[in-house]
C-alpha cells in the first residue's frame, strides 16, 4: 500500500514593497528676488524669517532659503492651511479676518444713471461765461418735450462751450424751471401738460315728472251719522 503523499505548503505571498513618500518639491516663484538684507541680517535661521506675502494668491505665501553661497536665497511658494490666508504682520497664516492680503476694489456704483445727450440742444454761452455752471441751479434748462427731465450743461475744456445732458427727476415729480427743480406737477413748468378738455353736460334730456295724474280723492262722501 502506498504512504500518503504529503501537500507541500503553500508558500506565503510576497508583500510588494510600500514605496517611499515622494517628498513635496517647493514650488519656485519666477520674477520673484529673495531679500539679501534679510538674508543678511537673520541667515533665515528663525521660524519667521525670510517669509513674504505670495502676490497674487492670499492662501500661499514665499519662503526663502539660503543658497549654498550664503547670500542669495530661493523662493519657494508654500500653501496655507484649508480656509486661511497670510497675515504677513505675524508672518503665519491667519483666519481671513486677520488676513493682510489686500481685498479686490470693487468699482464705485455710480449714485445717478447715466445721463444721456440731449442732440439738437446748444448750451447758454452767456450763462457759461456768466456762471461757469459752478452753483447748484447754473445752467439748468427744462426739457423741450419731457416734463419729467431737464437738461444739465457741463462746460467743456474750452471753458466758453457746454455739452448738454439729459437727467430726470425722481418719480411722480415735474421741472419746475423757476425754481430750477424738480417738483410737484402742480408746480410745474412744463408747456407739454395735456390739455384736458371741458365737461360736457350730459346728452340725456332731464328726468320727465310722472305722467299719471295725482291720486284723487275719494269720490264717496264721508259716512253720515245714523238718523234717530
């Protein structure tokens, strides 16, 4: 009778090897001159040396590090923790309140709209020259076919001519050209209001009296007293 043949083992699976952490290259920042008096005076040897603001990015910031020459430096760019900026008076990275990074400018809203030229409209010369259109009511014209605008000279470079402009007046309000403003239509100045045309009396005749007589009196005579 034959032994039993014995299984071999299983061999054991080779674990593949883990590969090592490839370590994060610092970024260079083309254009930008590491600080040689800063090098100079501190090497960048304290935690908070040689740290500057990114220039365009609030979330980044520059680190530079000495060459082997001892006097010039790298830039590198470095990132800031998730939802924080540079606040390059601490030199670390900050809560965006702290932050030094400087905010985008947002462009002023004009406060009027845009006036619009008026064509056809030839400025005073003598208001101009009289004037320089410099008080608060100078050269202020009514609209020749709105009530509800006015028409505003600007003097140009020139200082002699004006160029005109059309600007309305707030709601519900007319030009009132004599006290060169706007003002309650009952004020206004303006020939273009609508004419309104008279009441007519009214085209039905008046009612008519009632065509049945009055009611009579009775015809009977009153009741006369019984005879003893």
């Amino acid at each position: 009778t034959p032994e039993p043949t014995t299984p071999k083992p299983t061999p054991e699976p080779t674990p593949e090897p883990t590969p090592e952490p490839t370590p994060e290259r610092p970024t260079p920042l083309p254009g930008f001159v590491c600080s040689l008096d800063d090098i100079a005076n501190t090497q960048c040897l304290g935690p908070k040396d040689c740290l500057y603001p990114h220039p365009t990015d609030c979330n980044k910031f520059i680190h530079c590090e000495i060459n082997a020459d001892g006097v010039t430096g790298r830039p590198t760019v470095k990132d800031c923790p998730a939802d924080l900026e540079w606040n390059d008076i601490k030199k670390q990275c900050d809560w965006p309140v702290n932050s030094t990074c400087p905010k985008p400018t947002e462009a002023p809203q004009p406060t009027n709209p845009p006036s619009t030229q008026s064509p056809g409209f030839v400025c005073s010369l003598d208001d101009i020259s009289n004037t320089q259109c410099l008080g608060p009511k100078d050269c202020l014209y009514p609209h020749p076919s709105n009530c509800h605008q006015f028409i505003h000279c600007e003097v140009n470079a020139d200082g002699v001519t004006g160029r005109p402009t059309v600007k309305d007046c707030p709601a519900e309000l007319e030009w009132n050209d004599n006290k060169k403003e706007c003002d309650w239509p009952v004020n206004s100045t303006c020939p273009n209001k609508p004419t309104q045309a008279p009441t007519q009396p009214p085209t039905q005749p008046p009612t008519q009296p009632p065509t049945q007589p009055p009611t009579q009196p009775p015809t009977q005579p009153p009741t006369e007293p019984p005879t003893q």
